[in-house]
C-alpha cells in the first residue's frame, strides 16, 4: 500500500449504488480524512454472490483506500479486497449485512445493531457538511434569503421513503404548523423540498405558506440548501431522512423533527434516540432557541479510521 506515515493516500475511490445519500456519505468521510477521491460508479452485476471487481464495473490498477456506503456495495468491496491480495484499506458505512471482518472499517449508526472490534458507531450518519461549506453557503445564499425576518426557520422537506409518505393531509398540517411558527416567532420560512417531496406536494406549501414572509426553492438552479442550513436560527426538517437530521445537527442550531407516521423500526429507534438525548424536538408548531451541541460524527469517524490505518501501516 502506497501510504505514507503522515497518512497521505495516493489513491482513493467513493464507491455507493443509487441513492445520491449514499455517495454524500462515502464522500463526506473521505473529505473528513483529507484524502483526494476518485468517485466510481458501480455497475449492477448479474448473478449472484460475491463476483470479481470487473462485474461491477471496476478495474485495477486497485486504490490505496476504498470507501462504499449502502448493502449494495458492501459486494464491491470484499470483492476488491480480494482482488488487491487485502492490499486495499476498505472502509464500509452502514450495515454491510455481512461479518465485519470482511472490512478494515465499518461505520454504522447507533440504531443498527452490529458491533466489533473494527466497528465504529455514530450517532446519526455521516455526511459531507462542513463548517467551512456552510460559511461559505451563507455568503453565497445571504443576498436571496437575507431579506427575510428573523428568526429565519429554514424547512427541510423530504418525502415518500421505503415506508412513509407524505401525504396531502400531511402536507397541509405541516404547512399550517409552519405558518403558526412564523407568526408565534415574527420570523420567516426558507424552504427547500427534495425530489421525493413531489409537484403536488409543493405546490400545496406555496399555496398554504403564501400568507406568511417565505422562500420557497423552485427546483431552479443552485440548492439552497447549506445556504439555509448557514443562515438558519432554526431548522425544521421532516423525519423522513436520517442523512437531513444528522446534517441539520452538525450545525449546533435548534433542531426541531415534523414526524411522519409509519416509519420503519430502525427509523423510527433513531428519531426517538434523537429526542431523547436532546439532539432534536418534536416540531408542533412553535420554535424557540434551545441550547444544541454540535454532532460532528463524521470528524470521529474519519479519526477512528486514521487509527486504524496507521496500525495496519505498522504491521
């Protein structure tokens, strides 16, 4: 492995299927690490198993360092390390539904139940948020949303997920949970809707929101959305997404979780693990400060693989 003593990779790659999440994830660790990354993508293989790198797309000459995130990739990854005779350091987030002896590095939040000498647990997820993007974001976003009254209420909307969806009912209570908030606070509303929040769904919030001062992102060019998170005093994001709290979270503002029913066991562990450490509150329609800490997850998680990393160096 061509890795120097001051942890320096010469070569690295972010491997994760489908979900942009997912990539975040695998790209906020390897930021977090100062490692320069080459993002790969992964080629859904046929058959079944464990195959050789080539069946997913995926040619040597093999990295230094090899970072995936989701089951999906947790394949690719024993599959490289194969390839590379263990030469490659592979760092896997999230459950790989397998043992974790098949990684250097497994990185998995608290309400997943594997645990091992090589494991790493977070509370909530990793992620790429930064204060040095969120300062920036700010300075960037400040012009579009800094008209607006303070307290700004930044919303993050999410959507349908594997076992929730938010509905029109859902919709229109948050949107007049909102709207309450505003008035209570004399703030006003950034909002950014995600790609599973759905055209009807924004549509109805422009309309119920239009009483109250708010910023609503039409899809339309750059995402506002480390620009919120910056320029923030109060953050309202919806359960749905584990990846929008835990970003939320690392910014030390009051965090306050609008909750969608149904949510899976693990879901639904987390988003009460959260309110029960204080992380976050349930959102019903009012905001105040409270005093948040700042989860910065990713910075533990990326020191226990540079540990990790140098014992293997000195072996």
């Amino acid at each position: 492995m061509a890795v120097k003593s001051d942890h320096a990779v010469s070569s690295c790659w972010v491997a994760a299927q489908g979900l942009i999440g997912l990539q975040n994830q695998a790209k906020g660790l390897a930021q977090a690490l100062g490692f320069p990354y080459d993002l790969k993508e992964i080629r859904k293989p046929w058959g079944w198993g464990i195959l050789s790198p080539e069946k997913y797309g995926l040619t040597p000459p093999w990295p230094d360092v090899l970072i995936t995130c989701g089951c999906q990739s947790a394949a690719v990854s024993v599959a490289v390390r194969r390839a590379s005779r263990n030469k490659t350091f592979t760092v896997h987030i999230q459950d790989p539904l397998m043992n974790p002896k098949h990684f250097d590095v497994v990185i998995v939040p608290e309400h997943d139940k594997l645990r091992g000498k090589n494991v790493f647990v977070t509370q909530g997820s990793v992620h790429h948020v930064t204060t040095e993007k969120l300062e920036d974001a700010s300075r960037h976003f400040k012009p579009l949303l800094g008209s607006l009254p303070r307290p700004l209420i930044s919303v993050l909307v999410g959507g349908k997920n594997k076992h929730q969806e938010l509905s029109a009912p859902l919709v229109r209570d948050f949107a007049q949970k909102l709207v309450m908030a505003a008035k209570l606070s004399g703030g006003g509303l950034a909002v950014t809707p995600s790609r599973r929040t759905g055209a009807a769904n924004e549509a109805m919030l422009r309309r119920e929101l239009a009483e109250v001062p708010s910023y609503i992102w039409d899809g339309q060019g750059e995402n506002p959305y480390f620009g919120m998170l910056g320029l923030g005093d109060v953050i309202v994001v919806t359960s749905d997404s584990i990846s929008m709290i835990s970003e939320s979270c690392s910014t030390a503002k009051p965090v306050y979780i609008y909750e969608l029913p149904n949510a899976g066991k693990r879901h639904k562990l987390f988003v009460e693990n959260f309110i029960q450490k204080g992380f976050v509150r349930p959102f019903w329609g009012s905001v105040e400060p409270f005093k948040a800490a700042a989860l910065n997850e990713t910075q533990k998680a990326a020191d226990f693989v540079r540990e990790r990393l140098t014992e293997r160096l000195k072996k």
